[in-house]
C-alpha cells in the first residue's frame, strides 16, 4: 500500500452510473484511503475486492425508507462540510466523533433517463428524484477548498493520476470540479421542474432555468471572429437537431446546425413524401409528394443555384436512387429519419457532407405533450414563447373575399404556401405549383419587394401559381405586381385597413384570395 502524501484519506463513494468505479475504488484504496459507500454500489465494489465501510456502519444509523434516507446525517455531511482550517469545526467534529471526508463520488438516479421512457408513471418518475445524492455534492462544492467532488467519471483518471504521484489536488482543479458539479445539480433540477411544470399550471414560470449540456465547441461561430459551441437540451422531450447522430461527414458548424434545424422544423409539417433545401436560414426549395426522389428533385430544381451548399431534410429515410441523385451535387448537410445501406456507401464517398440521422425528431408527437418553447437572447435578457404549431385551417373555416373561389388543386397549393410561409423570414411571399415551390421571396423590409423577389427567384414560369404572403397586403401594389407574375390566386391573413381595396384589385385581375386570420411572421 502506497504512503503517498496526497491529502486524501478517506472517501465517500455512491453512484448509478458504475462507469470505472471499481478501477476509481481499487486504486483509492491501494493508496491507503478508506472508502465508505451505500447500497448497490458497496455491493459492487465489495464483489470486485474492493474494502468498503458502509455509510450505516459509520453513522451508527441504518438505511431507513426503502433507501430514502441513508447519507442525510451529521456525521456525513459534518465530515463533508467541516473545515479544516478552522479550530472551532475541528473542535466540534472531534467532539461529535466526526470523521473528515476528503473525496467525495457521486452521480445522481437516472431521473432523466427514467422519464424519457415511454409509459413510465409520475410515481416512478419521483422516485427517481435523488435528495441525498445533490445534498452531498452541493456541501462538498460547497467545501471544495478541503473535499475533492466527482461527478463524471471522465474525470476519475485526472484525480488519480495526481494522487498516485504523490501529489494532492491543486485548488484550481477542485474549483473546476466544484462548478461542474453545481452545472449537474443545476441541469438535474431543471429536468425535474421541466417534468413537474404541466402540474403548476402556468406557461411561463417566475424563474426561468433551461438546462443544457455541452456537446460540440465548434471551429467559430457565425463567423471566423467569433466563437461558438453547440448545447443539447437536457429536457428528454425536446428532440431534433440536438437528438440527431452523425453517420458521416466532418463536425458541424455553427451555420450547420441553424439551416439544419430550419429545414428539419419545415420538413416535419408534411405527411406526404417531402424534401426541403435551406440556404442561408431560409428555405430556397420545397417538395411533397409520392415519390422521395421526384420531391428532391423539384426541391432542388426550385432554385438550383441557391441549393448548391444547401442543407437538405427529407421526412423518409433516403433510399438509393435519392442518395444517387443528392450526389450529384455538393451538399453541405443531408438530415433524415434514417438511411439505406445503398444510400450510405453512395453519400459516405462524398468526404465534406455530413449525414444527420434524427428517427426520434419524425415521431408522432403524443397528443396533449407540453410545448418545447422558443428561446432568443437579447442583451439583457431572453425571449421565450411556445412555438407556431398552428396549422392551416379547413376549407369551411376561412374566408374567400373575391368572386372566384380556387379550386381544388389550387386550395391544396394554398395549403401548402401556407405551410411553407411559417417557415420563411419575413416579410415572406411563397410562389407554389402543384405542391413544388416556384419562387420564394424572404427578408425584405416591404412586402411589395417579397413579391418581385419571388419573381426574380423562379426558376420556371409563375403562370397560374398560388401566392402565400405571411402577412396582410397593407397597400394594392402587392396584388398589381402578383399580377405581373400570372398568380391565380393568393392566400394571406387579411387584416389591414386597406383590405377593401386589396380585395377589390384581386377581383380585377380574376385572382381568389383566402383568408386565414393568421399570420406567421418569424423574424
């Protein structure tokens, strides 16, 4: 056994996550500590050889309440807490007969994991709240200055390897170890009152603390000058881009992600075969039909120029014949639900694609599940609001303000103009036909220049195509330019003061227009 004077006696080890424990455990007491631990993992650690005092047999108290109390004790958390630069501590932890706890290991019960189990119970989920868990790795963060805290088990080897070299855990590294756990503490909490939110009844709750995990330090942010990291929610219901896998392909960038996540919103509205294109965090083609394959192709052919280096989200898992016609030209980004063996050894030849597989982000969203709200910073502060779920209404429940009425086909094409336009920076115009968008004008300051963008962007004639706009036409000029391009009818929310005339300048041309009631802008 090792003499090492490396400060550390006595250690505290009780965890669910086993990852390397018993190696920790093994090496800990081979340097001479004594290691206390509870329940399932003494048991481990006894099997594995490992000299272990249970935390009852050091408080003289048993585990009491199924295990719901075990380590909420004087003599623990004295031991954890005592300073021991202080006389006074020193005094009444002798006089108390409390032993110092120098090191202390600890992960919580799998709250998160148990709760993103279908079907699981709010009974099962309390259960796995942990108390005395977080009580011991707050007091001992509290007190890193004298007691080392092990949260993740990444880290076991960087404490051991100090401490069979004879040297004591630097201050610098027991305060880095302190803030990680209190992130844990603080993400673990924010779960729990995630999980526990529909029961208070309101929205928006006073305190606001959204939990997140680091996952990628990216290369820059949006530009070379700036730097940028990539958080995955800790909230188990909040799948998308954050779920999705890397099957191939070089680490995302910050851009990446954001068209990546523009697309996957997009191509989640559709039932029917669909494929959307992002460029810029805008969408630049969209498709749906029958065929996987044909909706790419008209994506693509929507706007070729600006689908070169696109993001590409399909709703089905890409088959060959897709994958092969993808290949043909560079793609920054393809995510799907899955992919075809076939596809993956045509697109893995493609060295700078990356390939997003995301299954969880297309489940069938559980009628009745909480909103995932929208997150914005602003200096000072945080936007927060539930996301635009709100989908189109039927044919019975809008009104036509002009005397021709669309027909069949040319409602489905409103319908999905519709759907495209909550999803296109405003002011946004949509030019659609036969379910393919033609022209899509996005981010201009005056919706009359939506309109001539839309234009300006069409790869195929606009003759006969469904306009959508994202807001009302304050003025005329929007409908004489819509004209221009051969639009049969237009879909918007109505609203304006100058509606009448708006209305009046569609019968002239023979245009229908929709009106929804409901605007989309997105800024």
């Amino acid at each position: 056994m090792s003499q090492a004077n490396h400060g550390i006696k006595r250690a505290l080890i009780s965890v669910s996550d086993k990852t390397d424990i018993e190696s920790l455990a093994r090496r800990l007491s081979r340097l001479g500590v004594e290691i206390l631990s509870t329940g399932g993992t003494a048991k481990a650690l006894r099997a594995a050889g490992v000299p272990v005092k249970d935390v009852s047999a050091e408080t003289g108290f048993p585990e009491i309440l199924g295990g719901r109390v075990k380590t909420l004790h004087p003599k623990i958390h004295g031991g954890i807490l005592g300073k021991r630069d202080e006389a006074d501590h020193r005094r009444e932890m002798e006089t108390h007969g409390i032993t110092p706890i120098d090191l202390v290991c600890i992960n919580l019960y799998p709250f998160v994991q148990t709760v993103s189990k279908p079907g699981t119970t709010l009974d099962e989920a309390c259960e796995q709240i942990d108390i005395g868990g977080p009580a011991m790795v707050r007091a001992s963060s509290k007190n890193f200055r004298d007691v080392v805290i092990l949260t993740d088990p990444s880290d076991y080897e960087r404490v051991l390897a100090l401490l069979e070299s004879g040297s004591d855990v630097p201050q610098e590294l027991r305060r880095e170890l302190a803030a990680k756990a209190y992130r844990m503490t603080s993400a673990y909490d924010a779960a729990i009152s995630s999980y526990l939110a529909p029961a208070e009844g309101g929205l928006f709750p006073a305190v606001f603390s959204p939990s997140y995990t680091l996952t990628q330090t990216l290369r820059y942010g949006e530009n070379p000058h700036q730097k940028g990291a990539f958080y995955r929610s800790s909230d188990p219901e909040d799948v998308g881009i954050g779920s999705a896998v890397k099957r191939h392909g070089k680490e995302l960038s910050y851009n990446n992600v954001l068209d990546a996540h523009s697309a996957l919103a997009l191509v989640r509205e559709f039932s029917r075969a669909a494929t959307v294109i992002v460029k810029h965090n805008n969408p630049c083609g969209v498709s749906t039909g029958d065929s996987l394959l044909e909706t790419y192709r008209q994506a693509r052919d929507t706007d070729p120029v600006s689908s070169f280096g696109g993001v590409v989200a399909l709703n089905r898992p890409v088959d060959s014949e897709t994958a092969q016609e993808m290949a043909k030209i560079f793609l920054e980004v393809v995510i799907a639900p899955g992919f075809s063996p076939e596809a993956l050894a045509v697109l893995t030849k493609k060295k700078d694609i990356r390939l997003l597989e995301a299954p969880e982000a297309f489940r069938e969203r559980p009628e009745g599940a909480r909103d995932i709200l929208e997150l914005r910073s602003v200096s000072g502060g945080l936007l927060v609001q539930t996301p635009d779920r709100i989908v189109m209404p039927g044919r019975d429940q809008v009104t036509f303000a002009t005397k021709r009425v669309p027909t069949e086909a040319e409602w489905e094409d409103a319908v999905f103009a519709f759907t495209v336009g909550k999803h296109v920076r405003s002011n946004a115009i949509i030019l659609v036909k036969d379910r393919v968008t033609v022209g899509i004008g996005a981010g201009q300051m005056s919706r009359v220049d939506s309109v001539r963008l839309s234009g300006m962007k069409a790869n195929r004639t606009t003759q006969g195509t469904v306009l959508a706009s994202d807001a009302f036409f304050p003025f005329r000029d929007g409908i004489d330019e819509a004209a221009k391009l051969g639009v049969s009818g237009i879909i918007q929310p109505g609203g304006s003061i100058r509606d009448k005339e708006v209305f009046e300048a569609a019968d002239e041309y023979g245009m229908f227009m929709i009106l929804t009631g409901i605007r989309h802008f997105k800024h």
